[in-house]
C-alpha cells in the first residue's frame, strides 16, 4: 500500500492522476499547506524541503519501506515499480524523462510564477507580470510544437503528460489564451475526459476550502511550485 501525502495543487495531481492510471492501492494523507502543515515534524521527516507531495511505500524495493518526496521522482519510481508510463527501451525512456525534467525545471516553477504575480501578489508588479507571462506563453508553443503531429508529449502516454498536464488547466489564470495553442488544447481535452485523470483530480476536492484564501494560503500555493 501506498501512501500518498498530498493537497489539491498541480504537483500533488501529478501523483495521484499517475497512481490512478496505474491501477495502484493507495491512501491519501492530506497535508493542508494553507494551514501550515507541511512544516509539521512528522511531514519534514518524509519531505525535509516541506513541499508536497511525498509518498511511502510499505513495499518498496526489496520489501523495504521507502519515502520519497520530489514529485519527478515520484513519477519515476511509480512508473518503474509497475514498468508502465514509461518504456523501457532506452531511447524512449530518455525521451520521457526528457520531458518530465522539462516540466520539472520549466513548466512547473514558471507558470507557478506567472499564476502568483497575476493572481495572488498582495501588489501588482509590472515587470514581474510581464516577464513570467511572456514566459508562459512560450512554454506553451514549445508544447504546442511538440504536440503537432504526436498525441502524446512522447509519442505514447507517459508520466510525462501527467506531469505537464496539471500545471496547464489554469491557462486563462497565466496570461494564456488556449485556442493559440490548438495541438495543446486537443491534448487537454483528451486527457480530460480519462477515467483515471478524473478520479485523480478529485482527489481530496471535498477538502478544498470554498473560502477566499488568505495571503499566506495564495503563497504556499503558487510561490515556488515546481
């Protein structure tokens, strides 16, 4: 069994949607950043950067419990303890991992940015507006262009769509308008409407607060995402 350690952000949806496609039994363990608990003793001893989500498996490698926080590196060892959602032949595998660490170094952290100075900044900062949204919308032509012609960000589905996937339904949140991006926006629906990505995405819905955030619940949610 695998517990999940998660909230409702695009990084904590990148596990739970590939745990779902996986067909794996798992526990979901709210840890509610809004409120602070990430900065809890027994969530640093499992994610010392205190940032979700993290994961234990009570059968890991060799029948050994083992936690992990990182969510690229949560991806990756899920995809290798089932030899799904990521091929195993090498030119394929570096392919997908390609991918995966550009969501993790670009798409992740840049449209985090871009959402917290449009959305969230207690002041609106010209330059920091500018900068990140420019940013986004060349993140997505660099999707665009790479879905032109492909259904998947690899070829085949991979925990590379499911990594991307989460951080780009928030399009009109980061300056984007989706219909200049017509291969992403073909993606998005398809991916949409999958059994597993749905019951993914609901994950921990009925804990998600319908109060205005406050500043501090805005920061920990788009601040520094990656």
């Amino acid at each position: 069994m695998i517990e999940l350690h998660t909230w409702t952000t695009p990084n904590g949806y990148k596990v739970s949607i590939t745990l779902e496609e996986l067909g794996l039994p798992y526990t979901v363990v709210p840890v509610d950043i809004g409120a602070g608990e990430q900065h809890r003793p027994e969530f640093l001893a499992l994610s010392p950067n205190n940032k979700i989500p993290a994961i234990v498996d009570t059968d890991g490698p060799g029948g050994a419990r083992l936690s992990l926080f990182e969510s690229g590196a949560i991806l990756l060892y899920l995809a290798e303890k089932t030899g799904k959602l990521l091929p195993k032949e090498p030119l394929g595998r570096y392919r997908v991992i390609e991918w995966l660490m550009f969501q993790m170094g670009g798409v992740g952290p840049m449209l985090g940015q871009a959402h917290h100075f449009r959305q969230y900044a207690p002041e609106p900062v010209p330059y920091a507006i500018q900068r990140y949204t420019q940013e986004a919308q060349r993140l997505y032509r660099v999707i665009d262009q790479r879905l032109s012609g492909r259904e998947y960000i690899a070829d085949e589905l991979s925990i590379a769509d499911f990594a991307i996937f989460p951080w780009l339904r928030s399009w009109e949140r980061q300056g984007v308008e989706l219909e200049q991006y017509p291969h992403v926006q073909r993606w998005l629906a398809a991916l949409d409407v999958r059994p597993a990505v749905q019951r993914g995405l609901a994950v921990l819905s009925e804990r998600a607060s319908p109060a205005p955030l406050t500043d501090a619940q805005k920061a920990a949610l788009f601040g520094t995402q990656r």
